[in-house]
C-alpha cells in the first residue's frame, strides 16, 4: 500500500462524497464497516462495485484504499462499497466471507436510499480481496439471495492447495507474497495446515465442484505471482462450465 497514491486530486475528492457505516454483521457477530464512494448528483441509479481488500487474509483495511477508490468512483460515474471483514488468525473461517456476505445483503437491501441499480452490482478483489470475491460469488449463488453482474478478480488468492502442490511453479512466488506467506495465510485463514481434505469453497473458492451459473469474471494476474496458475486454472474451469470469462496474464 505505500506505494498508493497519498493525495486525492481535489476535483475528485469535491465530486465523490465519502460515508463511513457501521451496520449489523452476521447473526451473533460484531458489527461491520462499509466505506462508500459516491458521485454527487447522480441523476440515475448507478452500478456499484462491491470491494473487498486484499491482505493475504490477515491483515489490510478498506480506508487504505481511499486513494484507488475515489478516482474509480469519479472515472466509471459508479458507486462502490469496500467492506472491512474480520481478519484471521483471529477470526477464522467462516468469518470473512459471513462478514462480506452481509455487507453485500445490506447493499442490496439499501440499493434505492444509496441510488444503486441493483441489476448492476458486481464483486471486486485482489488478492486475499480476490479469493473472498470469488468465494462470495459462490455463497451468492448457492444461497440464491442476491444475482451478481460480475466478478472481477485480480491475482485472487483462490486454491489452498497451492501451498501443498507436488509441482510448484518454477519462477513464481520469489518475490512479496511467497510460499512461506501464503502457508501462514491460508494456515491462519482455516485453523489448520492446508491441502487437508473437505476445505470448504466459501473458504478456497477452487476447491468448488460445480462453477455453473456464476456471474461473468475478469481475471488477471501477473506472470510472476505466486497465484498465476491457481488462476489460469480457474478461469479455465469457469470456461468449460459455461460462465463468461476474460483472462489477462
């Protein structure tokens, strides 16, 4: 993050109104917090993307990305909605994406009073914000509450699995998010070592056996990134299950 911009031009800053909510979590859980950006004088329902931070699901915050989200919300004329979850070790699974998952039930439920289209409201991550956006497509879809318009996943932290894989990628992963980072993340995330049997989708999004009816995804992810082939791996899948996909490696 510190290599994010630190100053929000004032034009900018004049146009998107920011508002900070604190509204009821899952069932016996504390409550959560949602940063929205809105464009000033919207004449129309807006889309709205649904952000979720990265942070190898141990660490990062919504406000850390002010500097990103404003000028997004001024350039697509859109709203967008950054929730903060609870982290892990702390907060195991199935915090986060119960977290997620309500803040995207009160998005949807308060779309007129926030001048959302509710026919245009999609999910967005990266990284560990990735994998809980791909992860809350599925709980989206399996529980039939909410459509989404899309998924869009940056180097999302999608497979467990990787940490253990017989074959790891020979050039991948030397660099920021490493193997060993990844094991404390997905170790901190699940409770346990991972690559065990019976890990839960809402938790590793690849371990999904059936991606059918998802909503339309972008994926992109660097060729050096630890994810790259967890990734391409994902798109390829939601390809062959008939879901709308764009892959930028």
């Amino acid at each position: 993050f510190a290599q994010l911009p630190v100053a929000v031009p004032a034009e900018i800053r004049e146009a998107i109104e920011q508002t900070v909510r604190n509204i009821p979590g899952p069932s016996g859980a504390p409550d959560i917090t949602l940063t929205i950006y809105k464009p000033r004088g919207a004449k129309a329902a807006l889309p709205c993307i649904y952000h979720i931070h990265g942070g190898g699901y141990v660490g990062g915050a919504a406000s850390q990305l002010e500097p990103v989200h404003r000028p997004a919300a001024f350039d697509l004329d859109c709203i967008i909605v950054s929730v903060d979850y609870r982290l892990a070790p702390e907060h195991r699974f199935p915090a986060s994406i119960e977290d997620c998952y309500a803040g995207l039930a009160w998005t949807f439920a308060n779309a007129d009073a926030l001048g959302i289209d509710r026919a245009r409201i999609g999910v967005m991550g990266e990284s560990a914000g990735g994998g809980l956006a791909a992860a809350l497509a599925l709980l989206a879809r399996d529980r039939g509450d909410y459509k989404l318009a899309f998924q869009h996943l940056i180097y999302p932290m999608l497979d467990d699995r990787t940490c253990v894989t017989a074959e790891p990628n020979p050039v991948a992963g030397e660099f920021i998010w490493t193997p060993h980072n990844n094991a404390f993340g997905w170790t901190a995330l699940l409770g346990h070592e991972p690559g065990r049997e019976g890990v839960s989708p809402y938790a590793a999004a690849a371990r999904a056996t059936d991606l059918a009816g998802l909503p339309p995804a972008f994926i992109a992810c660097p060729t050096l990134d630890l994810f790259i082939d967890e990734n391409i791996a994902y798109a390829a899948r939601l390809a062959r299950a008939g879901v709308p996909v764009e892959l930028i490696v």
